[in-house]
C-alpha cells in the first residue's frame, strides 16, 4: 500500500505537469492569435486609409444634406451657410427636396447637393429667375451633371443679388457614385470618364497658358508700338526743324546782308589761305 500511494502522486503530479503545459500551449497560442487579430485589424486600418473611397459614407445623412452657401460681401465661407429644415429625400426615387431661407443679402449663392461624386438630374429651382450652373462638374447631354470629385456645389446667379428673406425651394434626383462601385462595367465608364475629365482639365490649363503667353506679347506689341509711335513723333518734330533751320538758312542766304558782305567774306578767306 505504502508503494502504491508514491506511485499515484508521482502520476497524479505528472498529470498536473501534462495539463500546465498543455495550459501554456493553449495561452501561447491565444496569444499568437491575439496578435494576428491585431495585425489584421492594423492592415485593415491601413488599406482604409490608402483608399478611402472603399468606406461606405453613404449610410450616413449629413453627407448627403443639401447646403446652400451664401456671399455677404465677404466670399463663401464655412459659417455663411444654410441647411434646409424640411429636407427630404425619397428613399425609393432618390429625389431630394429642400427650401432654404435667406438670413441677410447676398450678392451670390452655391448650393451643395451633398458630399460626395454623384450624378444630379432633373435639378429644378423654385425662382425662375435664378439660373444654375455646375462649378465642377461635367455636364451631360440629358441636363444631369455628373461629379466626379467630392465636394459637388453649383454657382446660382441670373440676379444682382439676393434679398434677405428670399425663399428658394430646390428639387434634384442624387445618385451617390458610391453605389454603383462594385459593378466592374460602372468601374470601367467611370474611369474612362476620370480620364476625359483630367484631360480636359490639362488642356484647359495649357489654353490658358496660351493665352497668358498671347496676353504677354500682346502688351510687347502694345509697347513696341507705343516706342514706334513716340520716335514717329520725334522724327517729326525733327523734320520741322530741320525745314525751319533751312527756312531761315534760305533766307540769310537770299538778304541784301549777305550779298553785300561777300567780298569781304572772300578777302577773308585769301588771307586764311
């Protein structure tokens, strides 16, 4: 018996050595897993901000909130502008409805149809008066504006200004581009559309680098011609005085003076000799 109860507790602890190591396994492996759980978290991270237009923003409101911007006298700005409190948007159609109030006067105005690339059709304006027109956006035969880049806004003029107080009720369907991401056909159009707009955008900077170079010579013509025009005058008024000095030259000649002073002009000039 006294053999037998040795033997149990040296099983019994080799037991317990068997369970802590398979213990410390266990804990060496959650730990390896915590870490790859915290690797794939960080390159997710990284991925997300490499590309955010992967991000889905279109689930959240206030980026799809239309703001009207108003100019006082002091250009657009952050703290001059208005949001509409009857907003609505048609979750079926997409058509969005706003009508915005003016708090003062305002030499010009910009609506934002939202934050983010969209496509805008059937824009309509409360005041006729009022005409529309996209400051960064390609606009399409079928009157809808596609904008490629964030930030969409559209210039409103057509008036002198804007009273205080003025009401202008704005319609619109938007299409966030963020939708139609993953349908590789849109993915394709879209690029080739970024494409066209880059390229116009070079060609537009190269024509108005031309046209600065044209500016420049024109002025350099302006001035050569003003340098021309000046020694036109300056000739000018050296002919008149060339005639006025042969004029009078003309008439010292032909007096009685200088007739009656030749000889002795010619007995002066034997004695020089």
């Amino acid at each position: 018996m006294n053999n037998e109860a040795p033997a149990s507790t040296a099983a019994l602890q080799a037991r317990i050595a068997d369970l802590e190591q398979q213990l410390k396994l266990s804990d060496e492996g959650v730990s390896r897993l915590a870490e790859r759980c915290l690797g794939l978290e960080q390159e997710v991270q990284s991925y997300l901000a490499a590309h955010p237009q992967n991000e889905k923003h279109t689930d959240s409101p206030a980026l799809l909130q239309p703001t009207l911007y108003f100019d006082a006298g002091f250009g657009f700005s952050e703290k001059d502008t208005l949001t509409a409190p009857d907003y609505e948007v048609d979750e079926l159609t997409g058509v969005v409805t706003a009508t915005f109030e003016l708090p003062v006067t305002a030499r010009a105005l910009r609506l934002d149809p939202g934050e983010l690339p969209c496509c805008i059709t059937n824009l309509s304006l409360s005041d006729d008066r009022v005409l529309c027109r996209p400051a960064n956006g390609l606009t399409l035969p079928s009157d809808s504006t596609l904008f490629l880049d964030r930030d969409p806004n559209y210039l409103l003029d057509g008036v002198t200004h804007f009273p205080a107080g003025m009401k202008l009720g704005v319609s619109y369907h938007y299409c966030p581009l963020e939708t139609l991401a993953d349908k590789p056909l849109f993915n394709t159009v879209l690029e080739g559309l970024q494409f066209y707009q880059k390229t116009r955008d070079s060609e537009a900077q190269h024509i108005a680098g031309l046209n600065d170079q044209i500016a420049a010579q024109q002025q350099a013509i302006a001035a050569l011609q003003q340098q021309i025009s000046e020694l036109h005058q300056k000739n000018a008024e050296a002919e008149t005085r060339r005639q006025a000095y042969e004029t009078s030259l003309e008439g010292v000649l032909n007096s009685s003076s200088w007739r009656l002073t030749r000889p002795l002009r010619r007995l002066l000039g034997l004695f020089r000799h």
